[in-house]
C-alpha cells in the first residue's frame, strides 16, 4: 500500500504545482492582511478536503491563522506539522508572478515557504488516501507573521509543543537535499544615545556632549563582540543627528546578534549592558532594548535520533539527505525551546529565498512530499506494523 501511495504523490506533481501556483499568487506579505486571510482560507480549505478538523483562526493585527487536526490528536502525544504562510514581499512588490522555467519554479515564497506548504499538504493527502492518516495523531498550524517573529503565534506554537512529542517545520530544505538539524539564536536590539545638542559653531571649552560620537565608539565596542562562527554582531542601521551645524542630541543602533550556544544570550546582554553603562563622550548616556529574538535550535541526540529517521526514509526513497546548521531562525527555534525534537527544512530544495530570485527544483516537490509522509509513517513505528 505504501509503494502504491508513493507513486501516486509521484503522479500527483502537476496537482502539486497547480495547488502551488494557487498560493504563490496570493499575494501575503507580513502586513497584507488582506492577502494573508486569503491564504487561511484556502490552506483551511485544502486542509479540510484531506479530511482534518479545520479552523481558522482569526486575529485583528495580523493575518489569520489555521490550526488543523486528525481525530487522534489531542489525545495521546503526536506529531506537529508547522508551516508559515507570509512572505517577505510587500503588496507593492513587482516580485508577482509564478513561473515554470525548466527545472525551476520561481516565485515569492516559492521556496519561504509555500512549497513547504504544498507538500505537508499532499504527504497528508497520501496518507488519507492510504488509509493511515486518521490513525496518526497529527496537528497541522499555519501561522500567519513568521518573517516579522512570530509575535502572536509563538505562544500557540509553544501550547502545541505540550500536546505533541515531535515537530517538522517545511520551510525550505537547501540545494545539497539538507534537512535542517539546527539554527543559531538570535537577539534584535536598539541602542539609544542621549547627548546634548547645540550649535554646531559655539563651542564651549569643556568639549561637547555628541550622540553620534558617542555612538561610534559603541558601534566599534559592539563589532568587537564579534567572534564568528559561534557569535555574530551586527550594527546593521545607524540614525541621528539633525544637520551637519548640530550638535547631535540622539542617536540610535539596530543590532542584530546571531549565537549557537544558549548560555551566550546572558553572556551577550551582560556585555551589551556593560557598553551601555560606560560613556566615552563626557555627557551622554545609553540605553538599550530587545525588540526581537529567537532562542537557538541547538543540535541534539533527540534531533539527530529524528534526522536517523528521516535518513531511514530518504534511503528507502533513494533520495539523498545532508544535515545543515542555518544561521537564520525559523519557528523550529521556539519549538526546540519547549523542549520538543524537531527537524526543520522539509520543504522542497531550492536557492535565493528573500529575493526576487528565489526558486524551487521543480522535482523536489514530490521527492519532499513523499519523504516527509514516509517520515511521519516511521515516526510511529507501533502503527506501521498494522497498517502498511
Ligand atoms: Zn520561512
């Protein structure tokens, strides 16, 4: 039976590609509400269609969500299937068409991370239609603001992580057929330096109290946090200052900081903390705040007993697998954090995600789908037995 649902996901590719067409042209920006409530309905719809109990769920400041589930799940620790619905590309974007070129398909979100969305649909699908998929417990949640952090999302993800016992995210899986095994953490902060202004050309003898100076000295205190590849300081936005006749009064730094171990996120914000509360420039202060941030998504026994399975079924498919460690965060980091075994990148392979490049290996569509419902079957190994 399982043979047969395999070659039917095989055959199914045009299906797939138009259920992927369908979606990459919803336009679903972070902000699109309007876009990314159209996305809810139509995944809820798909969602239903393969015979779970759908919902979508609705939100006022951001877009909706879906939560979708077998009838086992619920009661008795199962599998999550998590995915995100939003991409980068603002409505306004001339980044707007699907298209089919060769072996590609190119698209925003094409590979972040609608193509992870078409094939955890159709690996369910198979599933159901071989009969197995009521017998698994499975919840299903679509989040609607992953690439602005999740804000609204993450405590449901981490309520969901209490009711299951292991999680695949679909984002995208990288070019050498990775799966994801772990990603870095990250910290988003904004610095503030208060000086004190005046003009430009009455200067006292006492010197004078710049922000922006003081500014610079900490921009090269942060750089020097630097120490790749476990930690990765970024002063990525500098703004201050009225004119070049005025002494400037404020200054403000984004900072993006990327780490692999989680006890470095104290160690960082001590240290930030320290720069903060020394001043160079006689008369100015700082302060700073954390407007984001993702715990890390170490690598783990628990992970990489996961990845043996995922392994286990790429070899049955004669697909290649790699393991890959990404510096960028996904949801996988919140789930890792709650303590549930996680593998990321399930999605279909492809290159150039958050760019007017990005695309998909048009034959990695069904290869990912059949390896992720082939995984979720070894996930529970009891079931197999009896079912296939
Ligand atoms: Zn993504």
């Amino acid at each position: 039976m399982l043979q047969k649902t395999i070659m039917d996901i095989y055959a199914g590719h045009k299906e797939m590609l138009a259920l992927l067409r369908e979606l990459v042209l919803i336009q679903s920006g972070s902000y699109n509400k309007k876009g990314l409530d159209r996305m809810a309905r139509t995944m809820a719809g798909v969602l239903e269609e393969t015979g779970l109990e759908t919902r979508v769920i609705s939100f006022e400041h951001c877009g909706d969500m879906v939560l979708a589930r077998t009838s086992r799940a619920g009661h008795e620790p199962g599998l999550l299937l998590v995915g995100h619905m939003d991409t980068v590309f603002p409505a306004d974007t001339s980044f707007d068409f699907y298209r089919e070129d060769g072996d590609r398909v190119l698209g925003p979100g094409v590979l972040d991370m609608k193509g992870g969305l078409v094939v955890g649909v159709f690996a369910l699908k198979a599933l159901a239609r071989a009969g197995i998929l009521d017998d698994l417990p499975v919840t299903v949640f679509c989040n609607s603001e992953e690439e602005i952090g999740s804000l609204y999302s993450r405590k449901i993800i981490e309520s969901l992580c209490r009711e299951n016992r292991l999680a695949f995210v679909l984002e995208g899986g990288g070019l050498n057929s990775e799966v994801v095994v772990g990603r870095k953490g990250k910290i988003g902060l904004e610095l503030d330096v208060q000086g004190r202004g005046g003009h430009a050309g009455n200067l006292s003898a006492e010197g004078k109290s710049s922000a922006i100076l003081e500014a610079a000295h900490k921009i090269i205190q942060l750089e020097a946090l630097n120490h790749p590849p476990d930690i990765l300081v970024n002063v990525g936005l500098v703004r201050g200052g009225m004119g070049a006749n005025c002494i400037p009064e404020t200054a403000l730094l984004e900072v993006d900081i990327r780490y692999k171990d989680p006890a470095d996120e104290t160690r960082i914000t001590d240290r930030v903390r320290d720069i903060c509360g020394y001043m160079t420039v006689p008369g100015t202060n700082a302060g700073f705040r954390q407007v984001s941030g993702r715990p890390p998504m170490p690598a783990s026994l628990e992970t990489e007993r996961l990845y043996s399975l995922v392994e286990e079924a790429a070899q049955e498919l004669e697909l290649p697998l790699a393991r890959e460690t990404r510096g960028g965060v996904s949801d996988a980091n919140f789930i890792a954090a709650a303590g549930l075994p996680v593998l990321d990148g399930l999605g279909p392979l492809g290159d150039c995600d958050h760019s007017e490049q990005e695309y998909i290996l048009k034959e990695s569509l069904p290869q990912r789908c059949a390896l992720l419902a082939l995984s979720m079957l070894k996930a529970f190994p009891g079931l197999k037995s009896q079912s296939v």
